[in-house]
C-alpha cells in the first residue's frame, strides 16, 4: 500500500465536491471531463424537453441538403436512442415530421432549416459563425409551423454537428466505447434535456488524432478473422469512434498496409465520416510505404532517383483529390530509417520545395491553402537544429522521445509561424531499449504534464498519439483527445476525477470511486516500468523487502479488482474485464511470475527445501498468463480474438521474441536447508499528525518524497506546483508557469524546504529523483539545485550526456526506469537541517530525495519514506 498523505486527498475533494454540484438532479453518467456540464436526465422538470417522454421520443429533423456525414451521425443518434429507451424516434430529411417537440440537426451555412432558424432570429448564430468545430444544443420556441418546441442540435461546420449529435448520445449515456469495448447502456424509460444553451466552445487543439502503428499480431490478426482484413469494413468503427471521442484526425495503420490503395472505400468514407486523414511521419504527399513497395522502382534516393518519386508523389496529391487531408512533406528513410549519411539540408529543402511545387499543380491552389506538416522525428530535429526551415505555413510537428517525454518544444516568446506546432506522442513503441506495446503503461498524470507543456508552449495547431493496436489504449485515448479539446478543463490532481467520471461513463455512478481507484493505482504502478522491460532481477528482495513491497500493492489491487466484478450486473463483465480487470490481473500475474521467479533462483542459492516448488509454481504462473488471455480472446463470443497475441515474457533485447518464453528456473535434486521464508511486505512506516516535523535518519539514510516538503517558497511569479500521484511511489512537484524564465538561485528565489534530522557529521550524498523530462528547450540541459541550511546553492544539470537516442545509456536507462536520479554531495554536521530544493529552470519534476549518510542500499524505487520525528506510539 502507498502510503498518502492527507494534503493531496483534500486537494481531490474540491473538483469531485463541484462536480457533485454541477450534475445534481441527473443520474445519468454524462461526460467524462471533471466539472463538464450534464445537461440530460430522466427526471422530468421545469423547462425541460422531452426527448423521450410517455412512451414517445421526439423526431429528428435534418435537411437532406446538409453533410452526408451529418445526416450519417444523426442515424446513429436514433440508434443511440433507441439503445437507451427501447423507443426509435422517426428521422426525416425531406418534410417536417408532425408533432409538438421535434429534434432539429443541422449545419450553418449547408442546413436550409438551422440558416432559417438564424434569419428569424430564433437562434443566436454568434457562438456558431465563423468558429472551427463548434456546436450549440438548445431548446427553440415554435421554430416551425405545427410546432410548439425544438431541441436544435446546430454546428458551426460538419464536425461541429456531429459533435454536437454525438454529446447528445454521451448525455444520454451511451459511451463513445460501446462497441470497442461492449460498454452497455442502462435502459431509460425518459430522456430530458435541460433548458439552456449547452456548448463546448471551440476546441483549443485544431487537429487531434491517433495513429494505429505496430498493429502486429494483434490488430492485424483481429481485423484479418472479423473484416477480411484492415480495410473500410473495420475503418468504420474507427472512424466513428474518433468522432465520438470529438477528435478529427487518423494516421492509418501502415505496417504491410496501404489506406488508399487495400480498400478503395477506406479514404472515400473518411471523408463522408469527416476525419481528416494523414500518413505518418515517414510518408511524404499521402503515399504510404507499402505503396512505394508497390508502384515504386530504384531506390528511395532523391539524389539518384529523382523523377521515379516526383511521379509517385504527384499520384498520391491526384488520389487525395478534395478528401480533407494532412500532407505530411520532407523524407526520411525508407522504412522509416534515417537518410543516408550524403543527405543534407540543402538537398532535403529542395526536395521539400519540389513537393509544395506539386501541390500547388495538382490542386490548382497555392501551396499553403493545403495543410501540411513537417515531423520533426528522430534525426530530423537535427537538421532543424543545423537551420533546416521549411515554409511558414507548414505545421512543425514536434515528436517525444518515444517513451512520453517531449523532445522540443517552440521557444517562449517566438513569432508565431501560421502553420503552428504540433506534437507527435507515444503510448506504444516499437524499438529501443525495447518495445512496450502489450497493455497500456501510461499514468494519465504523467500524460497531463507533458500534454500540459506542450500547450502553454503554444504547439497546439496538432496532437496525434501512437496507440498501437487501439486497444487497450482506451482510457488514455480518451484522456488525451478530451485535454486536447480544453487542457484548462483538466487541473492537476484531476486526474483521479477523471479516471472516476471515465469510470461512471462506462458502468454508471454505483461502483464510479472504487473503479476510479483501481484505474488510477494500475496506471501508476504499471508506469513504474514497461511489462517487456520487467524480470526477476527489477526489484529487491533484501534491501527494502523491495519485491515483496511491490508484489503486496499488485495483489491487493488485483484482489480489489476482482472482488468488484461480482458485484457487477452481467451485462458489465465483459466491458469491465477488457477496460479494468484484464490488464490489472495480467499484471498482477506478472509481476507474480518474475516474484516467484527471484524467490527460485534465492532458494536454489541457498539449497533451500522449497526451490523445486517455487520452480513449479512458476510455470503455473506462466501458464497462468496464457490462460488470462484466453479469457479476453472469448470475451462477448469471440469478439477480440487475437487482440492479446502481443508477446511480452521473454525479451532478450529491444525487439519482440516470436512467442513467450518461460524465465529461467532452477531445481535441485537434493536440497541442504530449510524452506526459504518468503519475505513479508512491511507496513508503511508511521507520520506525525502535524505532518512537519523533521525526517529522521535511520540505518544511514533519509527518505522523502517530494510532495511532503515543509515550506514552499514563492516567488518573482513562479509558484510550486503539487502534481498529485504523478511518480512511482507517491506525488511529484513542480513550479509554474511552465514558461517562466530560467534564473539562478539567490536568496529569495523559488524553493522546496525539507527539515531533516542527521544522526552524526560525515559527507552525504543528496539524490533528486526526477521525472526523465528532456531538454525540451534545447538549452544545454534542464537544471535544479540543491543545498543545506545557508550553503551555497550546488547547480545540477539533468541532462550532461543525455542524447534522446538508441544506444545512449543515459538515456535508455532513464526511460527505462521512468526515473532521472542526479546526485550532489555535501558536508553538514549532526542535528536538525534543512535541506533546500531550488528552482533553476522550468519544466522540472522531482518525485523524491534520499539523502544517502552512508548506509543506502540498491532498489528500483529507493527506499521508502523515512519517519518523522516526534511520532508517538508508531
């Protein structure tokens, strides 16, 4: 068990305590996003409008002249309706339907009836006109002949409506994951819409996306038995689940696949849906690799085979035709490898020149009325770096490293380009130090944090994510494209009320806390390292009673988890396994194989009686783990088989083994000792109630985490910032605003003060450990520093040989470990100090200090927290 401390729990109660306010009188589960507005219930009341009342729903209205893909949307309204209600409303496009209440859906500028509405003032177009993405839901007085009353669902464009229609449906209670992970709806026997005018505002992100990458074997074994493959049959699903979700742009997937060349259909009902379509980072002008694998001839050189590639390229602008797209330029590699050593800047912008030549050809329009982007990945930020530019109006898409942290960001203060910036993020990888694509290991605080970086840097022109096969990526899916719509809306320490709210969406407000809680604790402990990346040899199991520690807390949850499902209704089970209880007991397994696993090879070290039953009990763990996946490949008949043949036990470098390899297990034929005692997990050490008193040393070490300092000194408008359950162990800390200056320690500069009790006089070494944020402003390293009592303040860079590149061991064990720990040594006497954490440059997250007095010993995590004094009978 973690132990918490009350301060960041209070800090929890105040957005669930406004978010109790803003949806009382509704007992539906309405959106996800903490505080959002719930504006639909079963309860009739003054004002409302009857959506369903006494056995009738109110018919939808749309005009045949608007958007295919609105009038599209509006079927699935009716269906979602019906899910709900059991009753299906009628849906017209050609004359009005009869009735006093009538549901009207429609687009400014391309609705004959909503531009109506407008002209008789009957509703205001002022929140609608001109603005990109933006809808309005609201009751309008006798808009029509022969009817008293309308519910007007109005957008500002085609996305705006289909938004609009598809927050109806969210209000309702049908989750945008009712069919990509079996989310059933509770039954209504009315539907109310409560009176006002209920809008989103304009979305603070232009385009925000996922990318399905690294889909095999799961996504592409699943789509094969189901579709036929991964063609427009199963593109569907994706596309409108995208639009539930309010986002509006695809990468497809690209690995032995072509988008628009598998399924001719695939980009024709994009279009109709209304996703914007790109290709990836690597495939220039809306060709894909397999395209070029294909229809290409020569090599992938510039230099050497200019003309073959300017015709390919051009093919791909004439099969993009008007279809709303993303035109990714520049050139990389073929399969997504670096260019070649002779490749320069130079030669790299004339080919960018080249594609904008042809862009403007074959649309007839100048370049820059096409958007496009220039992804920054990998080497590629180098040449910018060199002085590489392209064009203003081409979107700069700023890349992570692959494992979450950003890799640059726009410089504070810069001119703004009018093509913007974008960011191109992770939840799967495939390469090094190893692949991590088996279950989600994001921690939404951790995502936040970044995203958040990201956004008060002024890159919000584009947010796409790597999401691997889709699932299960579901709730950071959900996370990211809801922050982008409004990061504002989402605080820090909210996102604990969100995984609740995302938790009440999929199986109603009963069980919406404990599986809040289960969904927050697996993200944080499945963050502290990726499944691939985890073995028998991770964790400690003397120092600390480390592995016994971390195997308590997956038990507990697991045993948690699992004691919910039986108090589930039937019809939730299958929902709850794939979104919550699979990849906590996967986990859990795990964790328990590589336990047992260290436990064996203890035993067998030391002759022990039960080496061969550890053995034993390993392989059933391992079996086990197979058996697991079994349960969610026959989940709602069959559905998602396949979607769990991810291999991830037995990785012996950065690349997937073919199948699962039982870890190494050692027996004896005769044993020489007794039994070995497995070792039990401590309970958390004690706290003073005034939660500041100094922490005491013991057994040569002091153990703090960052979140429980004593004094927090503002200053000169930075302030420090509590991220709670951001870390491995507890919370983290950081200042903000995140675009503050970066300014040397001096006396009455921003710092964390942490009393601290040293049993005797010697040298110490202060360990900072810190989220493995990048040098995102490519300054020469990130900094903080430390001291003690009056001290000079000791600077310490984050960074010195840090490269955000495969075979920087620097690097690699810092996303290995999702850990940055630098160290700075002091000379203090016994007694009482206070040892100073100072602000040096933004962006900066500390997670714990360990003051090593000489008796620190290894572990993943460090040590736990030191006790404080003054603790009465602990």
């Amino acid at each position: 068990m973690i132990f918490r401390s009350t301060f960041p729990l209070r800090l929890r109660w105040l957005p669930l305590l406004l978010l109790l306010l803003t949806a009382a009188g509704s007992s539906l589960a309405g959106p996800a996003v903490p505080g959002a507005e719930a504006y639909v219930s079963p309860d009739k009341g003054k004002g409302r409008f009857p959506l369903v009342a006494g056995g009738q729903a109110a018919p939808l209205f749309a005009s045949a002249q608007d958007w295919p893909g609105v009038l599209r949307a509006a079927r699935d309204l009716q269906a979602d309706i019906n899910r709900v209600t059991s009753l299906q409303p009628a849906l017209t496009t050609d004359k009005a339907p009869s009735g006093k209440q009538v549901v009207i859906i429609g687009t400014v500028g391309k609705s004959p009836l909503i531009d109506g509405l407008i002209r008789s003032k009957k509703l205001d177009a002022s929140g609608l006109a001109g603005k990109w993405e933006t809808f309005v839901v609201q009751t309008v007085e006798k808009p029509l002949p022969g009817v008293e009353q309308a519910l007007v669902v109005a957008g500002s464009d085609k996305r705006g409506t289909i938004y609009g229609i598809y927050d109806l449906s969210q209000q309702m209670g049908v989750s945008p994951w009712y069919w990509w992970a079996d989310v059933p709806v509770t039954p209504q026997k009315a539907l109310y819409v409560l009176p006002g005018r209920h809008s989103q505002g304009e979305p603070k992100v232009k385009y925000r996306g996922i990318f399905l990458n690294d889909e095999a074997p799961a996504l592409s074994g699943w789509a094969k038995e189901k579709f036929g493959g991964i063609n427009s049959k199963m593109y569907v699903h994706v596309f409108e689940l995208i639009l539930r979700l309010k986002g509006n742009y695809l990468w497809p997937a690209m690995w032995g696949n072509a988008f628009n060349d598998d399924d001719k259909q695939s980009p024709v009902l994009a279009d109709e849906y209304g996703v914007v379509m790109g290709t990836s980072h690597h495939e220039p002008m809306v060709r894909s690799q397999q395209e070029w694998k294909r229809f290409g001839s020569g090599a992938w050189n510039y230099q050497t085979n200019q003309k073959t590639l300017a015709d390919f390229w051009r093919q791909g602008i004439v099969n993009m035709g008007t279809k709303e797209s993303i035109v990714t330029i520049g050139m990389r590699g073929d399969g997504d490898e670096p260019m070649s050593e002779d490749s320069n800047i130079a030669l790299l912008e004339r080919i960018v020149a080249d594609q904008r030549k042809i862009l403007a050809e074959v649309t007839g329009k100048p370049a820059e009325q096409t958007p496009q982007l220039w992804a920054l990945y990998k080497e590629v930020q180098d040449y910018y770096d060199r002085g590489m530019r392209v064009p203003d109006d081409v979107t700069l898409l700023l890349c992570d490293d692959n494992w979450g942290n950003l890799r640059k960001l726009p410089k504070a203060g810069e001119k703004p380009r009018s093509g913007g910036y974008g960011i191109y993020y992770h939840f799967d990888y495939v390469g090094g130090p190893r692949n991590y694509k088996w279950l989600n290991t994001n921690p939404l605080p951790r995502i936040r944090e970044q995203m958040s970086l990201a956004h008060q840097y002024g890159a919000n022109q584009i947010w796409i994510v790597n999401v691997g096969d889709l699932k299960p990526m579901e709730l950071p899916i959900s996370f990211f494209l809801d922050y982008a719509w409004n990061p504002a809306r989402i605080s820090p320490g909210q996102e604990a009320d969100y995984a609740r709210r995302w938790a009440a969406q999929q199986f109603g407000p009963k069980h919406e806390a404990a599986i809040g809680e289960l969904l927050a604790r697996y993200g944080k402990y499945a963050g502290r390292r990726k499944p691939e990346l985890l073995d028998a040899d991770t964790y400690s199991l003397s120092n600390y009673a480390e592995w016994p520690r971390v195997m308590a807390e997956w038990q507990q949850l697991r045993q948690q988890a699992e004691a919910l499902e039986s108090q589930l209704p039937a019809a939730q089970r299958d929902a709850y396994f794939q979104l919550v209880l699979h990849p906590i007991v996967a986990s859990a397994n795990l964790h328990e194989l590589y336990y047992t696993v260290a436990l064996n090879r203890a035993a067998a070290k030391a002759g022990a009686a039960n080496t061969n039953e550890l053995a034993d009990k390993a392989k059933a763990l391992f079996a086990k783990d197979a058996d697991i996946k079994q349960r969610y490949h026959a989940l709602a008949g069959g559905k998602w088989n396949h979607m769990m043949d991810q291999t991830h036990i037995g990785y012996t470098y950065w690349q997937q083994p073919p199948v699962d390899k039982m870890p190494e297990v050692q027996t004896l034929a005769q044993t020489t000792a007794a039994a070995l005692a497995l070792p039990a997990a401590p309970a958390p050490r004690p706290q003073s109630a005034a939660g500041n008193e100094p922490f005491m040393e013991t057994d040569g070490y002091v153990s703090i985490e960052a979140a429980h300092y004593s004094r927090a000194v503002d200053a000169g408008g930075v302030k420090w910032q509590l991220l709670p359950d951001l870390g491995r162990t507890l919370s983290a800390v950081t200042t903000t605003p995140a675009t503050a200056p970066a300014a040397l320690p001096t006396a009455g500069s921003p710092c964390l003060e942490y009393r601290v009790r040293l049993s005797s006089p010697g040298p110490v070494t202060v360990q900072a450990y810190l989220a493995p944020t990048l040098d995102f402003a490519g300054q020469g390293g990130l900094r903080y520093a430390v001291s003690f009592d009056n001290e000079p303040p000791q600077v310490i860079n984050l960074h010195p040989g840090l490269v955000a590149d495969n075979g920087n061991r620097p690097w690699e064990q810092a996303v290995a470990r999702n850990i940055l720990i630098k160290e700075s040594k002091h000379a203090v006497g016994a007694g009482e100090h206070t040892l100073r954490f100072w602000r040096v440059d933004p962006g900066v997250v500390l997670q714990k200090l360990v003051i090593d007095c000489g008796g620190l010993q290894p572990s993943y995590l460090g040590p736990p927290e030191s006790a404080r004094g003054a603790v009465k009978n602990p």
